[in-house]
C-alpha cells in the first residue's frame, strides 16, 4: 500500500510560505491556545466571547491535537490558525448578534426532518432531492461555512471552494458543492469546535476521542441557536421544517431527539463496508493538502472504527426510541428507483409529491453526476473483505 505522489498544488503552496518565513515576511503564528484567542479578540475584552465557556476545553483540546498529532505542513499549519481564528471571530459576531435582537433565541422552529446517515451513504443526495421542495429549508454551503451574518459569505465560500479544488483536484469529485448548494450543517458544529468536520480535515485523534465521550448537549444547544439565526436572518417561514444532516448525528441521536422534539428520521442505509473506504478516501484526501505524512493505512483503520462505532450507536438509539416516526431507504435502491424511494418517502411524510417538485428533483439527478469521478478500494487503505464486512488488513 502507498501513498500517492505529493501534489504539485500543495508542494509549490508549501515552497512559498517556507520561502516567506525564510525572508521574514510571513511569521507563522503559534498553535497557542491563548495566543489564538488575542488574534480573534484583536484588542477587545474576553467578554466578547460571552458567558458561555463550553467551547473552551474542545477549543484547547483542538489547538493541542493539531500541536501534538496533525504533523502540519506549512501550508496545513496557516490553514488551521485561520479556520480556528474565524470560528472565535464568529462567536463574537454571534454575541453581540444575539444581544442586539434577543428575539433570534425564542424563535420557534418546526420540527425538522433528520437525515441520518453515514458518510458516502447518499445523505448529500437525499438532502439535495429534498431541497428542491421550497415546502422545506434547507442550509445552504455559505451559510453552513459562515452560520453568523456576514458580508461577501457567498464570495468566500467560492474562494474557499476554489483554493481546495486547485489543491485536490480529486476534492471536486468526492464531494462536488457550489456555494448556493444544499450542505450539511457542519459549520454549527465547528462554531463549538465539534469534531464533525474537523476530523476530516486533520489527523486529531485526541480530540476525537475526547469528543466521542463528551457531553453533547451543549454543542448542540448552539447549533439549535445558529439554525434559528439562520432562519432570522433570511426571514424563514416559522412552520417550514429544516431538512437537517450532519453524519456526527448517528453519534448523537439521543442528545439530538432531545434538542429537537418531534423531529423524523429518515434513516439511510449502505453496506459498511464501501462507507468505511470511501469514508477514508474523503479524509484522506483532505489530510494530504494539511501534511505531508497523510496515511492511507491510518485513515482506512480509522474510518472503519468510526463507521463500526457509529452504526452501533445509532442502532441502539432508534431501538431504544419506536416512538420516533422514522423510515429507512437503501443507497442501492435509491440508485434503482430514485423515483419509487421519493415517493415512498413522501407517503411517510403524508406531503403530496408535486408534478413540479419531482421536475426539480429529475434535473437535479440528470446534473449530479460529477461524483462519478471518484475512485477508490478498500485494499487502497489496508481494507479487506471478511466475510460480510470488512477489517484492516
């Protein structure tokens, strides 16, 4: 098993900022947990952050794993400070946004429609087919990138979209976005500095094993308040149910219940098996523009832990709950009849399925195809078959 050659991208990005720093024009700033906060506070008071400090030991944690575990490249290294200095910043924003208009926290929000479902499931397809019903809301990449208001949101999400596709090309087939796109909610995690997207990004086991074991509710309550923010901010009908999808859900679906009573599940199945090595073909793409010691073998035994542990969780969740009105589709027939499995799904939901939804729903599945670039196996990241599953090799 190796790992593929370095990318020309992300080589010349690296010989740039080490270039930089050699002529003292670019000092890189330390991964410092205290030193991170004054970059984002910029001079103001730490009170700017708010009462609420349970973002702070997932934030130390965080700073510490990338420290201790990521193994950086320079390029990975300025990446990682400014994503975190943003999500500090858009705590403050947040802050003060809620002071202004405490009204953004009482506002009522419909029970939502959960989508739960592994990575490489089909949970962006199903989520994309939903969002072409403006009977339901959905949060757009932009705004799951920036949950808080904030000038040029869609021009940023497009830069950012641009710089990684020009790193990883293979980045565009994996995951194909634009900033409008329906998205999952990953961004509100990231505001608490959850592990929903982080770990995807950077090899920060530490950290994930911390937030496996974590209370979640706090993490949650703040997703709560951003979904809300988003909602005052574009004036979203109060009665239009979210159509909501993060794959940390299955980790949580009990703390996610509570959070959001009366909401359904439309629960999403894939053999584990291809979700664990597509899982880690994600992650490792990602990882491989952060460090230069990005490894298959590691992402493939770790996306099979997080796959086993996941299924594992949400299955004894939805035991422990029938009284959650909840449907399961299958990613292979949803490939054989997508059609069939909206209708079925729409009959659970007891909403008509319109003529003009289901026209919507056919040019968004004659469009999606760009995914069909991404190629992998699970020998690839030391995957083998054994029997009905797979294991590392």
């Amino acid at each position: 098993m190796e790992d593929a050659a370095p990318l020309p991208g992300i080589e010349a990005a690296n010989r740039l900022l080490s270039a930089l720093r050699r002529s003292r024009l670019w000092s890189p700033a330390g991964l410092d947990a205290a030193a991170i906060e004054n970059r984002a506070l910029r001079g103001a008071s730490p009170a700017a952050f708010g009462s609420d400090d349970h973002w702070r030991e997932p934030f130390d944690r965080l700073v510490r794993s990338l420290r201790e575990e990521a193994d950086l490249n320079p390029l990975g290294h300025f990446i990682a400070h400014g994503w975190i200095v943003m999500a500090l910043r858009a705590r403050i924003r947040a802050v003060a946004l809620w002071r202004a208009h405490p009204e953004i926290l009482e506002r009522p929000l419909a029970p939502p429609i959960v989508i739960l479902g592994q990575m490489r499931s089909g949970t962006t397809r199903l989520q994309r087919l939903l969002a072409c019903d403006d009977r339901f809301a959905h949060t757009r990449l932009f705004e799951s990138l920036t949950p808080v208001p904030q000038r040029a949101r869609r021009l940023r999400a497009r830069a950012g979209l641009a710089l990684f596709r020009r790193l990883n090309p293979a980045l565009r087939h994996i995951h194909p976005s634009h900033p409008t796109a329906a998205e999952e909610e990953f961004g509100l995690f990231d505001f608490s500095f959850g592990n929903a997207l982080f770990e995807l990004y950077w090899r920060v086991p530490a950290f994930t094993h911390w937030w496996e074991e974590a209370d979640a509710r706090p993490l949650y309550a703040k997703f709560r308040a951003l979904l809300r923010t988003i909602a005052w901010s574009r004036a979203e009908p109060a009665d239009r149910p979210w159509i909501l999808k993060v794959p940390r859900f299955m980790e949580d679906l009990p703390v996610l219940l509570e959070t959001f009573p009366g909401a359904r599940l439309i629960c999403l199945d894939r053999d584990l098996d291809t979700v664990a090595a597509s899982s880690a073909s994600l992650a490792w793409n990602n990882m491989r523009v952060h460090s230069d010691s990005a490894d298959k073998g590691w992402a493939g035994r770790e996306w099979l832990r997080k796959t086993l542990l996941r299924a594992r969780l949400a299955d004894e969740a939805r035991q422990a709950r029938p009284d959650v009105p909840q449907i399961s589709i299958g990613f292979e027939a949803m490939n054989r009849d997508w059609r069939g499995e909206i209708e079925r799904l729409y009959d659970f939901l007891g909403i008509p399925l319109t003529p003009a939804v289901l026209t919507r729903m056919t040019r968004y599945m004659a469009r999606a195809r760009s995914h069909l670039g991404h190629r992998y196996s699970p020998a690839e990241f030391g995957l083998s078959r054994s029997g009905d599953r797979i294991d590392p090799r």
